[in-house]
C-alpha cells in the first residue's frame, strides 16, 4: 500500500512538472566508497553501457539496477548478473528506479524522445547522470537539462565519447586553436554511413507483448505501430529519431564543433536533403547537407546513407578538400593502407593545412601539399571519467559536459527543423539559392555526383530546400520564424512532460 501510495504521488507531480525528489545515499558517502549506478535501456547502445560499468569494478562501481520497458530484454540482463552471482534489482518503470535512494547515478540509453525527460527525473531525484548522445530531442529540452544540472549542481556527462581522446582529437583541437594552421577555413562533418531501407509495412503492425509501449512512447505521441521494426527504426521517423544526422552524426558535429570552438548556436542555418534511393517508412534523410554559418568559418555536415554507386560498392570517402588537395593513401606499417581521409568522421581545412579525424581516438595534420605533418592518437575511458567527476563533484573534470552535449544535440535539430519546414526543388534552383555560400555549393556538387552514381535523377525525384534560418544564440531562438521556433519544443504526453521549471 505504501509503495502504491508514493507511485500515485510521484506521477502526480510528475504531470505537474516536478518529480519527486528521493533523498540519494550518495550525499553521506566518503570519495572512496562505492557508487551505485542503475542502466536504463539496454536493447542496443545500453549494452555498452553495461559492460563499461562492469569493467570498472576494481574502481568502486557498482551496478545495483537495471530498467528496461521490454520485460524480455530485463530479464536476461537481470539472469545475466545472476549468473555472476551479482544481485541486480530490475524495474520496468524508472519513476519506480529513481525512488530508489541507494542508487547513486543513472546511465541512460534509452530512444531520443527520451532522453530528456529521463535526465531531468533523474536529477531531480539526487542522481547523476550519464546520458547518450543526441541528449536531448529537440533544441528547448537539452537547455532545460542544462539549466537542472546546474540548479541541483549534479554531474552529467553526455555520451559523445569522442571527447575522452585527450591524447588524441583533444590535442589536435588545440593545435589548430593555437594557430599552427593559420586560419580555419571551414570544419567539415561527415557521416558516410550506409543504411538500407526499413521496409514498408502494410498498415498496423503488432507491438510484441513484452513491451510496455505506453512507458515506450512516454513522453512522444502514442500511436500505433506503423513500421516494421520497433526498436531501432524509431531512429528514422521524426516523433522519436532524429535520423543518422542525430544518430551517428552527432559525434561528428560535436568534433567538427569543438574545432572551431564556438559555445552558441550557429547565427544562420540550411539544408538541402532528401530521403531517396528506396521509399520505406522511415521519413529523415538519408542524404542531406547542413551548412552552419559561424562568422569564424562555416560548419559543414554531409549525411550519406547511401552507397558509394548504384553497384553497391562501399561507403566512399572524403579525399577532395576545397583547396584543391587529394590526400593518397599511405601504407603502414603492416603493409595495409593507412586511412587518411574521412568517411564517419570531421576534416578541417586552414590556411596552412588539413587535419582528419577518421575516428574516435585521434587526428592527422597535413600540409598544404597533402603531406602528413603530425600524428595524434590516444584516448581514455569515457565512462571512468564520468566516475571520476562523479567522485571529486566537478563539473570541470568532465569530457563531455551537458552543455557540450546540448550545443551540438541542438545544431542537429535546427538543421533538421530548416529540412522539414523546406520544398522541394530542383537542381539548378537549389544552387541558385544556395550561390552565395561557396562552401556550400561545393558540398552541393558532389552530393549530386554521389546521387548521380546511385542513378538518381534530380529532376524526378527531388531534394529537400530547407529554409534559411536565421538565430539568435543568447535565446536560442530563431529571429522572425514562428514556424521554426514551434519547433524547438516537443509537444509532451501526460504524465510524461518535460517541466517548465525544473
């Protein structure tokens, strides 16, 4: 009855915007003792989660909870620690998880949607938090975990583990920041990342019954399943994904962002895209060009979920720079050819050089020539560095802060909120827009050489023009758009509402 009664209490004020705040153990803990960490979902990236909690055993954590909305897939994680004679306690409803006060943080790789309104409960309830990338679904939530971070002083790191690479990518960011490549021309983002079609189902498909779908969809629009896959898919539709451009790309902006060193949302935005090659459920891009118009150099993000050519060949890579360089291939030392262009990955162009990032854990600097100048390499546990942060309660110590995480979760969304507000043009009119922004015709051109080689005819099957949006990056708000700035906010389903006031 008394459980009851604290479950009616909590959802109550969760409807209202607060959640009930459990009195967490952690507070009367010394640095050296055990912390507590509970997983919420787990049926893909969560996985990870687990297992890097597990490896830092030996550092005093612990993994006391689990919760998953898919009953089936808790209870084999549950058995699992079983089996290793570990005792997990498993919850399907994380409202029922965060009352728990031994828990100490909360690792969250649950869907988009939920991202948010999972940090934000957390938080409140006295756990830290560890949270996946994007961090937010829309550009309004991720500020407001920012602001919940910062109000109940807890630590949240985001899950772009791109950052941990001090030795790597972090010192290849300070090289071009100290100048040793003159000025940055512009900080190229990039997921060449080949994603097929999801299929096209044929009306109503069946959610298996050891889903909660209500707890599933909480705080987006519960309707029914349209697709043929509810896991993973959820990706490509717009209610709970954020397409590859917030699935895969956000590292990469995150990168190409921490290269130019810019903490605001960029003044001007665009895009041009489309979903082409298949037509299937899913309803983001699978090709598209976001140019973010910084005033210190433009950031360039280019999403292609296609294949190299019609013939399927693989992912190809970004060789061509706009100074006119071709890097070659360089064999290593093994003999195999060493990668140095960039498929998943970021190139920064300067006036003295190039750096590619063609991975999680390092750089390489070229000269104006395309030689290679310098080599950084090197990365560290990014969820060690979430724990360390969590014991010495600084919000310096950590890599990837919350509000890293929300700037580049948020440049995502507002260049998919000019996609979706976009018509669709043809070629010549899309450059004839476009004409003013070099960079971004050059981005331009190829895109329509690789759509090209898949057999695409632009003049049937037509790009997206995205609207030019202007923004100011002290509101994070658009300047003169109502359209665009009612989509910097969720519509929220009760009792699931992302609070006002945090």
């Amino acid at each position: 009855m008394n459980n009851r009664r604290s479950f009616l209490k909590q959802s109550a004020a969760a409807s209202a915007g607060v959640f009930y705040i459990a009195k967490t153990s952690w507070a009367q803990k010394s640095p050296g003792d055990t912390i507590n960490v509970a997983v919420i979902g787990f049926g893909g990236r969560g996985k990870g989660h687990i297992s890097g909690y597990k490896g830092l055993k030996n550092e005093g954590v612990r993994i006391a909870a689990l919760c998953d909305v898919d009953s089936k897939v808790l209870g084999r994680e549950v058995d699992a620690f079983g089996k290793e004679k570990q005792k997990v306690t498993g919850y399907t409803d994380l409202r029922k998880l965060l009352e728990n006060k031994d828990i100490d943080a909360v690792s969250i790789a649950t869907p988009n949607h939920w991202h948010a309104l999972a940090s934000i409960w957390a938080i409140q309830a006295g756990k830290d938090v560890y949270v996946e990338k994007p961090v937010s679904h829309c550009v309004w939530e991720g500020r407001q975990i920012v602001k919940a971070a910062r109000k109940y002083s807890k630590i949240v790191q985001t899950g772009t583990q791109s950052r941990s690479s001090r030795k790597g990518i972090a010192e290849a960011v300070k090289f071009v920041q100290e100048g040793n490549l003159g000025k940055i021309l512009v900080s190229r983002g990039l997921c060449y990342k080949r994603r097929g079609s999801i299929g096209k189902a044929e009306g109503e498909q069946p959610v298996p019954d050891t889903i909660d779908f209500d707890l599933w969809c909480g705080p987006g629009p519960k309707k029914p399943l349209t697709r043929k896959k509810l896991h993973y898919d959820w990706h490509w539709t717009w209610d709970y994904g954020n397409g590859d451009l917030g699935n895969q790309g956000i590292h990469q902006m995150d990168i190409a962002r921490w290269f130019l060193g810019e903490m605001e949302l960029s003044p001007s935005v665009w895009s041009v895209g489309g979903r082409l090659g298949y037509e299937d459920d899913g309803e983001t891009a699978n090709t598209q060009i976001i140019y973010h118009g910084y005033e210190k150099a433009p950031l360039i993000f280019e999403v292609r979920g296609l294949t190299e050519s019609k013939e399927g060949k693989n992912m190809d890579k970004l060789m061509q720079t706009s100074q006119g360089v071709k890097f070659k291939p360089n064999p290593g030392k093994d003999g195999k050819e060493g990668v140095t262009g960039a498929g998943v990955g970021v190139i920064v162009e300067c006036e003295g050089g190039t750096v590619v990032v063609p991975s999680y854990s390092g750089a390489v600097v070229f000269d104006k020539d395309g030689k290679e100048m310098k080599k950084f390499e090197g990365s560290e546990d990014h969820f060690k560095n979430f724990i360390n942060a969590c014991r010495s309660r600084r919000v310096d110590d950590l890599h990837a802060d919350i509000l890293e995480g929300h700037l580049s979760s948020a440049l995502c969304h507002t260049g998919n909120i000019s996609h979706r507000l976009g018509a669709k043009e043809g070629p010549d009119a899309i450059l004839e827009k476009i004409k003013s922004d070099k960079l971004g015709v050059e981005s331009f051109e190829r895109m329509k050489e690789h759509l090209a080689k898949n057999e695409i005819d632009l003049g049937k099957d037509k790009l997206t023009l995205g609207v030019s949006l202007k923004m100011d990056g002290k509101t994070e708000r658009f300047i003169d758009h109502d359209a665009a700035n009612a989509m910097l906010k969720d519509k929220y389903r009760e009792p699931f509402v992302v609070p006002e006031e945090v």
